[in-house]
C-alpha cells in the first residue's frame, strides 16, 4: 500500500502534468502561433515563388497563408458540429 509520501509525490506530477497539457492547449490556440504559421508560410511561399520565377511572388504568396487563416478559424466551428453528431449517436 503507497504511503502518503507517494500519494502527495503522484498527485504533485499530476499536476504538474495537467499544467503542461493546459500549456499546451493554450499554445495550440493562440494568436502568436497562428500569427507565426502565417508568417513562416508567407516566407517560404515568396521563396519558393522567386526560386521559380513566377510573377508577383509578394501577391501570390498571399494565397496559402489565407487559406491557413480561413482553415484555423472554421476548424473550432467544425469540431463543434462533429462533436453533436458523435454525441447524439
């Protein structure tokens, strides 16, 4: 049987554990990531664009980076209509 040493010493990891899960969740939807995606995308979209020779690099490159954006911000209205659907079944 565990004493309460090792009870006090699981409990401690738990939370520590739970406040890197939080940490992480919090990271996962937060502007400065979804700002730093955007960034990092549109940069290696001029790249490659320039690399390529393709005409407006600096407009073009635009296009992904929108996508990213529109796909972050309807992915949480989408997991909400799935969530409805597993939860009624």
């Amino acid at each position: 049987m565990a004493d309460s040493a090792d009870l006090e010493k699981e409990i401690d990891n738990l939370k520590g554990r739970n406040k890197r899960v939080e940490f992480d969740k919090a990271w996962e939807t937060s502007f400065t990531r979804r700002l730093t995606i955007s960034i990092l995308t549109y940069i290696v979209a001029i790249a490659w664009l320039y690399i390529i020779n393709e005409s407006s690099s600096w407009l073009k490159a635009i296009v992904p980076v929108v996508g990213y954006i529109l796909s972050t911000l309807s992915i949480p209205q989408i997991k909400k209509i799935w969530a409805k659907t597993k939860i009624q079944k």
